[in-house]
C-alpha cells in the first residue's frame, strides 16, 4: 500500500476531528438543554373562533385524476402505437 505524505494525513485528520466536533454540538447538549428547559403550557382560549377558514380540499380528486389521466394516456398512446408498428 502506498503511504501518503504527512501533510494529507494533517488535512484527513483535521477534516475528522471538526466533523467530530459538529456532531458533538449537534447532538451532545440537546439532552442537556432539553431537561433544564421547562415548558410553559400553552393557554387555552375560552371562546371557539369559527372565522378561520381551513384549506379546502374539494377538488383534489378532480386534480388527482386529470394528472394521473395526463401521464398515463400519452403513455398507453405510445405503448398502443409501437405495438401497432412492430405488427405491419
């Protein structure tokens, strides 16, 4: 085996020491940090506020059919018309 000279060796060691470095601040004191917090419970409203409006999802089927039918027509097109190519 091929021995490497000396300054890759310092750029491969110091390339694994700093990625050991950011896993450690990663996830070494999440635990740490997660345990002296404490969390603060959230207040719940006393009256129901029935002017948000949520987003609708009535035509989703309809989109979902016109994109499938998109892809796939051209496709059993193709596969109809190589078929009846290779038979003349």
């Amino acid at each position: 085996m091929k021995k490497k000279p000396t300054h890759s060796r310092k750029v491969i060691f110091l390339t694994i020491g700093i990625m050991l470095v950011f896993l450690g601040a990663a996830f070494g004191f999440s635990s740490v940090t997660s345990q002296s917090a404490t969390p603060t419970p959230t207040p719940l409203p006393t009256e129901v506020d029935i002017t948000l409006e949520v987003g609708s999802t009535d035509g989703i089927l309809i989109w979902a059919v016109l994109i499938t039918l998109i892809i796939i027509v051209p496709a059993i097109w193709h596969l109809l018309l190589s078929a009846k190519n290779k038979a003349n």
